[in-house]
C-alpha cells in the first residue's frame, strides 16, 4: 500500500509539473488540480497508512488512525477547490479581454509558445 | 485570557461580510464603515502594542483548547509591531484609494477589508496550519484587488500571479505535512520544543520541510531565485493596492523571522543555524536583482516593483545574520521601506495620470500636471527609497551596516549595500529626469494643447477634491518616514527589546505551552 501511495502521488506530482510548464491556461488549471490531489494524498499519509482503524481513541482499540491530516486535507481541498474556480473564473476574463491563453507576460514568449506548437 | 487579541482578525471578518451584505451599491456607506474599520483596527493594535512592550508575550487560545491541541493566536513585541505598521498602512493607503480607485471595480472596500483580517492573522498565529489559512485569506483576496479595475495587462499579470502563489500554496502544505509527519505538530512553539528531541534519521525529512517553508516564505517575500512574480504585479495592479502589497513581501520576511530563530535557533541543537546558509547568498543575490531592475525598469511601476525587491534583498541580507542587533537593524527597515514604497506608489499612479498617454511609461511625453508639486515629492520619496540622508533609509541601512561588523561575510555585505545604493541612485535619477525634465524642454507646443483640454473638463472640480486625497496619504506617509527618522533614537531602543524577545524563544514558548499547563 505504501508503494501504491507513493507512486500516485509522484505520477500526479510529475503529471502536475508538467502540465503547469506548459503555460497555457488550460493546462496550467488541470496541472494545479492534479498538483492538489498529489498534496492531499500526501498529507493524508503524514498521518501515517493505517486500514479499517478509526480516528478516535478507545481502550478497546489497539490501532487508531491519526484525524489531524484528516481534518487539514478537508480544509486543504475546500481552499484547493475555491482557488481553482477563481483562477478559471480570471483566466477565462483575461482570454476573452486579450484573446490570447497564455499564462506568462509579453509577445516573445507567446510568439515561442506558438512555434513549439506543431 | 485577553479577549482584545481576536479582535483584529473578527473585526475585518465580519465587516468585510457586512459591506457585501449592506453596503454592495452604497458607495458612500461602504467608504464609511470601511474608514471607520481601519481606523478602529489602528487603535486596537496600538494598544496592544502597549500590553505586548509592557508584559510578556500572551496567548489567546481559539475555542479556549489548550495549546499544542487548538489552535493559538499570540501576541508579542514583533507581533504588535507588525499589526501596527499593517493596519497604519491601510488606513492611510485606504483613504487614498477613496480619491476615486475604490469607483473602479466592484466590492473595493470588502476585499479590502478580508485583505487587512488575512495579514493580522498572519502575523498573530501560532500556528503553521493556520498561517496557511490566513495566507490563503490575504491571497485570494490580494487576487481580487489586483484585477480591480480590469484591463488586459492587469488581468494577464493577474492570472500569472495567481497561478504562482497557487504552486506556493502547494509547496507550503507539502512542507507542513513533512514537518507534521516528523514532528506530530503543527504549532510553533511546540515545534521548537520538539525540534531538538528530532531522531537523527527523521532529521533530514524536518530539515527539507524547513527549508521548503524557507522557499514558500521567500516566494511571498519576492527574494530570488522566486522574485520574478513581483515587477509585472505590482506595475499593473491599481497604485492603491500596489501600495498595500508593500506589506504583503514584510509577511513573508515576518514568517522568517517568526520560524527560524524560534525552531531553528541555538536551542535546537543539530538543527540550529539551519537558514542561514541559504538565506544570506539569496538575499545578496535579490539585492542586486532589483537594483539592477531599477537601472533597467520600462517604466515607473516597474522601477518601484524592483526597488521593493532590492529593499527586501537589504531587509533579509540583515535578518539571514541571526544576531540580536542585525534583527534591531532588519526591523527599522522594514519599517521605512514598507512606508516608503507603499509612498512611492501612490506617487506613480498620481503622477501616471498626470502624464496623459504616456501613463507611468519612461519616456519623453507631455510634462506632467502640477510638476513642481510632484516632482518634490517624487524626489523626496526616491531618497527614503534609495536610502540616503536625511530621510529614514539612511538611519536603516546605517544600523544594517553597523549590525555586520561583525559578521564573516562583512565585506560582501558592505560592498553590496553601498554599491547597489548607487544603482539605485542612478537608476532614480535616470526616471525623474526623464520624467520631469526632459518633457518640460519641448513641451510648449503639446502643452497648450493640453491647456485647452483641461478648460473643457471643467466639470473636473469635483474631480479635484477627490484627487486631493491621494496627496494628503503619499504627504502622510511621507511624513511618518519623516517621524522615524525624528525619532529613530526610541525606536530603535524599542526594537532592541523586540530583538531581543525574538531570539530568546523560551519566553514564547513558556507563553504558548504554560497556558496548557494552567488549563489542565
């Protein structure tokens, strides 16, 4: 289980990066998105793996999980959620003032954009 | 417990909320309750200013859970130092803002007011989950202001902006988790107590999620190599709320201030002397960063922009040496470049408006309105910002000067503090001489044109009034600069003892965790 937590969280880290790096607005939103899922993941695990225990202690229970990271990863992903909906909300007004999807400043850098494009 | 220490963040809460409610169509009423706010939040941190130099740190536990469990607000000498510069800035820069930016955008006075709740929770927290809450706060409404008005460079700049703090959110709960997962707490002065007591194979895991919170709390303080958001934000938010973003980097500076020596410090025996290594060079590096900018800034904005970055490089080059008097030093100017940026950009966006087409670009255009007027405060503010007598700056980076005698790297520090003044100097020169000489030389012809416009905006006499307040902030702040100078005997006394109590971290944490102990 460790293994399969640890990799989802690097896969949607490195899936996140790279769609941030590509600096139009779509893919910067669906990067952010994923980058926020690989944190929620891994805050949930700071509080340490544990199956089937629950988040309150009892003398009768052995094994209890921790309900800290619980509570921050609710908080983590109510905020996560908000900004992404502004962040759509600016991006779509900025596109549809401009007329152009490009996150970064300045025509040398959409003008590079459009030649990666094939 | 003292009930006066919440009230700094409820009181913005529930009248930001107000003002949606209320006051959304009512300009007149919103501008009111608005001022009445800041102005009440100025005195309430006065006079906790008062109780923080006269008793120990204290403790407001929210929801009344003891310490290392809820969450606590504290409220100490650096604390109340800050609330008070933050709530002065915005009450003056608010009334600027009243001379006609608020008219612009909708729900001006609401995102004002969450803007000035988040940066008093920021600076009041004892806690690093919290302090992510209360950054989130300050930032989406920060999002909010900067796009005020509209436009196209204002939004692209806007999105940019955005879309960099939220990776810096992302990397500050990644480095929360991993100081939770190693430590088991989230509160600051549990943490320093803890830190010590690290096992040695968990070390490297505390160490990383240190220094992450060192490079998020480097991102809000726009040091390299994380710098380069700053420029185009603050050149295109409207000047009013590039005024108030002056205090937005100190929060970052302040989170430094407030972590490492506290976790991080002498007591804290592996980990100690954990920053310095990174904070130093990066700082020298943001220092000739933005006094380089300064020499080759486009336009006004963007001269102001790299100014702040320059003044943090300053600012954290005197917090990355970890002594009590550099501390002294690094709060003084904190203290005068968050007031003289916060003047210098009510300046641009006065005098950019005064310039016709030609806004806040440097180049030849028309001469502006009222040069003489503008041009002496514009002077007035570029030598508090660049740091030369007699004005405040001076007095700052003397103290930062004097604090790094001692240091291994004095020469570095002395080199790059004196060399770089003349940059900015240069760089200064370069915009008013362009802006208030060059034009006046061949501007007879354009400035009759000019003169017949103005006749036909007569109606502008209302204008004019409203016009008349953003002179009377940049006359105020200008006047505090002056006033620090004046008194920059007490002050810095003052800001010794503060020093002092930061770097004797046993009195924080006896604050927060006694309180623990009462309650049990």
């Amino acid at each position: 289980m460790e293994f399969l937590v640890a990799s989802a969280v690097g896969v949607l880290t490195a899936a996140g990066v790279y769609l941030l790096l590509r600096a139009h607005t779509f893919p910067v939103v669906l990067g952010l998105t994923l980058l926020s899922y690989a944190t929620n993941i891994y805050l949930f695990a700071t509080g340490r793996l544990a199956v089937n225990a629950p988040p309150l202690i009892d003398e009768h229970l052995a094994r209890y999980s921790d309900p800290l990271p619980q509570a921050l990863v609710l908080t983590a992903i109510v905020i996560s959620f908000g900004m992404t909906a502004l962040l759509v909300v600016m991006a779509l007004r900025s596109w549809s003032v401009s007329g152009d999807d490009h996150v970064d400043d300045g025509e040398p850098a959409s003008a590079t954009a459009r030649e990666d494009r094939p | 417990m003292n009930h006066w220490i919440v009230l700094p963040v409820l009181l913005p809460a529930l009248l930001g909320s107000v003002l949606l409610m209320v006051a959304r169509r009512d300009l007149v009423i919103a501008r009111a309750l608005s001022v009445a706010s800041c102005a009440a939040l100025l005195v309430l941190a006065g006079s906790l200013l008062a109780t923080a130099s006269a008793e120990a740190p204290q403790v407001y536990a929210l929801g009344d859970w003891p310490a290392p469990y809820g969450i606590v607000l504290v409220l100490d000498r650096l604390a109340a130092l800050m609330l008070v510069l933050a709530d002065l800035l915005a009450l003056v820069v608010l009334l600027a803002a009243i001379g006609g930016a608020d008219r612009e955008g909708r729900h001006f006075h609401a995102l004002w007011q969450f803007q000035v709740m988040g940066i008093n929770g920021a600076f009041l927290t004892g806690d690093f989950f919290n302090l992510f809450v209360f950054f989130e706060i300050l930032l989406i409404a920060s999002y909010g202001l900067m796009v005020h008005g509209g436009g196209r460079e204002r939004l692209k700049a806007g999105v940019q902006y955005v879309v960099m703090n939220l990776v810096g959110s992302t990397l500050f709960l990644l480095a929360v988790g991993l100081i939770y997962g190693v430590t088991g707490t989230l509160n600051m002065a549990d943490l320093a107590a803890r830190v010590p007591e690290v096992a040695a194979g968990d070390r490297a895991l505390l160490h990383t999620g240190a220094l992450l919170l060192l490079l998020v709390f480097a991102l809000k303080a726009a040091m390299v190599p994380v710098h380069f958001w700053l420029p185009g934000t603050y050149a295109h938010a409207p000047a009013v709320v590039a005024a108030l973003f002056a205090i937005m980097t100190k929060v970052g500076a302040y989170a430094i201030i407030r972590l490492f020596p506290l976790a991080f410090g002498d007591d804290a025996g592996a980990s100690s002397g954990l920053a310095a290594p990174w904070l130093l060079p990066a700082a020298m590096l943001t220092l000739l960063a933005g006094m380089t900018g300064v020499l080759g800034a486009q336009s006004m904005g963007q001269l102001a922009g790299f100014s702040v970055i320059g003044s943090m490089g300053t600012l954290l080059m005197a917090v990355a040496l970890f002594t009590e008097e550099a501390l002294s030093a690094a709060l003084y100017y904190l203290l005068h470049s968050t007031l003289a940026a916060a003047a210098l950009f009510l300046l641009v966006g006065m005098i950019a408006q005064r310039r016709g087409s030609a806004g806040d670009r440097l180049r030849v255009a028309p001469p502006v309105e009222q040069a003489p007027l503008f041009g002496a405060l514009f002077f007035s503010a570029a030598i508090a910002v660049c740091g030369m007598p007699p004005l405040s700056g001076f007095i700052g980076k003397l103290l930062i000067l004097d604090s790094a005698r001692e240091s291994v790297s004095s020469s570095w520090i002395w080199g790059l503090i004196l060399g770089t003044s003349l940059l900015a100097i240069i760089g200064f020169t370069r915009a008013g001489s362009l802006v208030f000489w060059t034009s006046s030389a061949q501007a007879s012809a354009r400035g009759k044109g000019m003169e017949a416009a103005a006749a036909e905006g007569e109606p502008a006499a209302a204008a004019a009034t409203a016009a008349a307040l953003p002179l009377v902030a940049t006359s105020a702040l200008l006047a505090s600069l002056v006033a620090l100078t004046v008194f920059a005997g007490p002050v810095s006394e003052w800001l010794d003892e503060t020093a002092a109590q930061v770097y004797a971290p046993a009195q924080y944490v006896d604050a927060v965790l006694g309180v623990a102990a009462g309650n049990e």
